[in-house]
C-alpha cells in the first residue's frame, strides 16, 4: 500500500472526519474504499462502452421500416 498526503478544505476534512467515525473507520480507509468504489464504476462503464461501440449490426434492411400503425395493432 501508498500513504499519500491529501489535501481539502478544512469544511471537508471535519465531514469526512464525522463520516469515518459514523462508519467506525478511519479517513484513510474511507476515502481509500471510496476510490476503490469509483475506480470500479469507472472500469465497469468503460467496459461497457468498448462493448457497445464493438456491437456490429445485422446488416441493412431491404425495405422500409414497418410503420408504427402495423406494429401496435389491436
């Protein structure tokens, strides 16, 4: 592990001071779940955009879209 120094208003560091103690953790482990957290959605939405943007169609229709009228019959 790193130990890295961090620096925030003095505003933030009181509120993540009370929210470590309401969590019964530390500052540095909170803020090192949080960034864990945010690294995984980070990794996860990438992911999800590589696959999107690999996605290929089925090729290109041989005729006109059929109308919405058609589709919703009752």
């Amino acid at each position: 592990m790193k130990n890295i120094t961090v620096t925030m208003d003095d505003t933030v560091a009181e509120w993540v001071r009370v929210e470590a103690a309401k969590r019964g953790s530390s500052v540095s482990r909170l803020l090192g779940e949080w960034l864990a957290e945010k690294m995984r959605q980070e990794d996860a939405y990438a992911q999800a955009m590589r696959e999107a943007l690999g996605f290929e169609s089925w090729g290109t229709s041989s005729g006109p879209y059929v109308p919405r009228e058609t589709l919703f019959l009752r």
